[in-house]
C-alpha cells in the first residue's frame, strides 16, 4: 500500500463529507463510503469480492448485491472464506467452488483445496475488494485469507481494496505476545498480538507495508499488493461496537454479538480444551465458564478474590441448547464494567487458575490433548510449557504483555482514525 495514497484519500474524503446529510453520531462503512462516490475508485475495473455475510450496509443490504447492481461496477467474481460467502457454510467445514443463486457469479472457494487464491481463479480480475466484518483477534481466519488474498494479488499485480469496518474491540485495546518462529498458522498468520486494536483496513495497511505478509510458514518471503483502504467516516478509536450506530450482522455463527466478539479472546483459548464449557452451544458463546462439576458460588467467590481491574462475574447455570443429552453446566458469566481498564485476553487464564485451585485434578494441560492447536492459537509453547505447570497467572503475565509497547509504537503510523 502506498501510504501516500490513503491519505490522499482520507483527505478527499473528509473535505467532501462536510456537505453531506449524515448524522455526525454515526459511523459509516467503507461499503457506504464508496457507494457514496458513485464507485468511482472501481469503474472501468473488472472486480472480486471476497465477502460474507457481515457486509451489508446499514440498510442491510448486501455488499454482494450493492455491487451487483451499481451500473458503474463490473462484478465478475466471488471469494468464498470460511463459512461461504453467503453464510450457508458451518464453522471448519470445507467451502466449495460454486455459483451463487442470485447474481449466477462464480463462486471461488478459499477455504476448501485451496486457501489462497489460485492464478486460474484471478484471471479476468482488475481489483479484489475485501469486505468481512472483523473481531480484532489474531486467531480468526478472516484476516488471515485477507493476508493469503493480498499475497496472490501481489504476485499477479492485481490491486486489492479494503472497505473499512469498525474493530468491535476498539482502537486502544492491544494485548498478548507476537507470534514465536515455528507457531505461524491459518489461525497465527501474522506477526502481531493476539489482540492489535486495528480495523482491517489499518491492519492491511501495516502488515503490507512491514514485511508481515509472509505466509502461513511466517518464511515465505513477503509480497506487498498495490492496496487501497476506503476508510469509514464517524469511527474514533475509543469506540465500541454498540457505540457506531451500526447493526450488528454475525460474521460467524458463534459470533452473534457485539458481546461474543468481546468473550472470544477473552475465553476462546480456555475453550479449545473442551473441559469448560465457554457458552458454546448455549445462547450466549464466547460469555461463560462453566462444567457439571463446578460449584457456581466457589467459583464466583474465588474469581472475586483475585479483583481483577474492570472485570465482573455473575453465577450461572445453564444447559447447552445444542445438545439434548447435556448435563447441567454450572459456573460463571463474565462482564467488563470498566472495559478500558480490563485486561480482556487473561480472564480465561485466571479462570482456569481459580478451577484449578478448586479442584486441584483438573489440570488440562496434563489431562487434555490438543496441545498442538493450543499452541498455535497462541502463537507460542511458552503458554503450555510455563503456564502449564501450575496454573498460576503471574507465571506469564509479564511475557503474555511483552511486545503490546513495541506494537503500539509500530502500529501507530497506520492509524486512519484518532
């Protein structure tokens, strides 16, 4: 990306958006920026999608069909990551190269044989657009066919455009370590913490012009794409989800909320275990530690012990809608009353830590497989190898936050929005 041009951008933009109606409480998506400006950067071009069902406008409407319509664009082709373009794809489960029902656009799949675009599949294509909404946690797979999309761009000098969306988890929260040598994956593809308080459009913007594009290896050398970021207009940093004034479409089934989006670096390491139930497969995944095993008000009282900076917890017990032979869970719902002042990415290490405490057998490090995968979504063995060994927080805290500095320093000179 050249910088240059996407503060030039930035500058059209903002001394255009001053004779618009538009509400000033409200935050307004790439899609509808670029709408907006009758497509002007598309026209004349032959243009990709790579979307899903999280890129509607605020009117709902689909990116898909927004495109498909616009008599100024030249949609030719469609990017399916996982879940499918259109949603119809359950969470692990292989997308297939298909034709979409309602425009008859190819369907090519990023999330079956092949995750990365192949040159058959970009033949006819000018410009890819990217447009998925984000939860702004490393271990999820869309930023990562993003990064496998501007590789294959670049490699065929095709021009990839990002239509910025709201990072739910704000502009300031940046927690947990880089990724090791040896950890880089489809679930680790980047050199960056595990929470970097970016939108897509900056994050694309820095791991294109910092070399960070290289790959699931993390050793293939990196490739920088000609990339253009149509920024939002009314987003700040300090801002949430719920502040934006935009509806809230699931970019993955246990993503339903602006609420799970939060939960999901906050329990989803602990849920790769599979000995809590974090609320997956009941009505609110992603909020919760639970087990049929656990008593509610010992462990609520522990947690409280701890006083975690901004966090809260309320007993629950529930039991899994999805599965009608579920026992009972029983255990904690978690809040962030003071959402600046948490550290979001640790609850489920002292969750973890205080379940241990109560019961001293449970060590799912020592119990449990899945070892490998834990790992990755980590970006690191350090977790396993010193967290591990006795379930005590202060054992990786100080490593866990290591790199957040150095990361925000860096990533500052891609910032689009104060």
């Amino acid at each position: 990306m050249r910088i240059r041009m996407m503060r030039h951008m930035i500058c059209w933009l903002a001394a255009a958006v001053a004779a618009m109606p538009l509400a000033s409480a409200q935050v307004y998506t790439g899609i509808e920026m670029l709408e907006r400006y009758g497509f002007e950067e598309l026209q004349g071009k032959r243009v990709g999608l790579v979307t899903n069902p999280s890129g509607v406008d605020r009117n709902l409407r689909s990116t898909i069909d927004i495109l498909y319509e616009a008599p100024e664009v030249n949609l030719v082709a469609l990017y399916g990551p996982e879940h499918g373009v259109r949603g119809d794809v359950y969470a692990g489960d292989h997308v297939a190269d298909s034709k979409d029902p309602k425009t008859g656009l190819p369907v090519y799949s990023l999330y079956g044989a092949t995750r990365q675009p192949t040159p058959k599949m970009l033949e006819g294509i000018d410009v890819m657009v990217y447009d998925i909404q984000d939860v702004g946690t490393r271990s999820y797979t869309f930023i990562s066919t993003l990064g496998l999309v501007m590789r294959a761009c670049a490699e065929k000098d095709i021009e990839v455009m990002v239509l910025d969306r709201p990072n739910p988890l704000g502009g300031l929260k940046v927690e947990g370590s880089y990724v090791d040598p040896g950890f880089f994956s489809f679930v680790s593809e980047f050199r960056i913490p595990y929470v970097y308080g970016l939108t897509v459009g900056e994050l694309a913007g820095l791991i294109n012009e910092e070399g960070l594009n290289c790959g699931q290896t993390g050793k293939e050398p990196p490739l920088k794409c000609r990339l253009t970021v149509i920024p939002m207009r009314g987003w700040h940093r300090d801002m949430l989800y719920k502040d934006t004034g935009l509806p809230w479409i699931l970019p993955s089934p246990n993503i339903p909320s602006e609420a799970s989006a939060i939960g999901y670096p906050s329990a989803g390491i602990a849920g790769e275990f599979g000995y809590l139930n974090i609320g997956v497969g009941y009505t609110i995944p992603f909020q919760t530690f639970a087990a049929d095993w656990i008593d509610a008000d010992a462990l609520k009282e522990r947690l409280d012990s701890y006083g975690l900076p901004g966090t809260a917890f309320r007993t629950i017990h529930y039991k899994p809608i999805s599965s009608p032979s579920a026992k009972m869970q029983h255990g904690v719902q978690f809040f962030y009353p003071d959402y600046e002042a948490a550290t979001i990415t640790l609850t489920q290490f002292y969750v973890m830590q205080a379940v241990h405490e109560l019961y001293p057998g449970r060590n799912p490090y020592k119990t449990l497989g899945r070892t490998r995968m834990l790992d990755i979504v980590c970006g690191t063995d350090y977790v396993r190898v010193n967290f591990g060994k006795r379930l005590k927080v202060e054992d990786i805290e100080s490593w866990w936050m290591k790199d957040v500095e150095d990361f925000k320093a860096l990533s500052e000179k891609y910032y689009l929005y104060r």
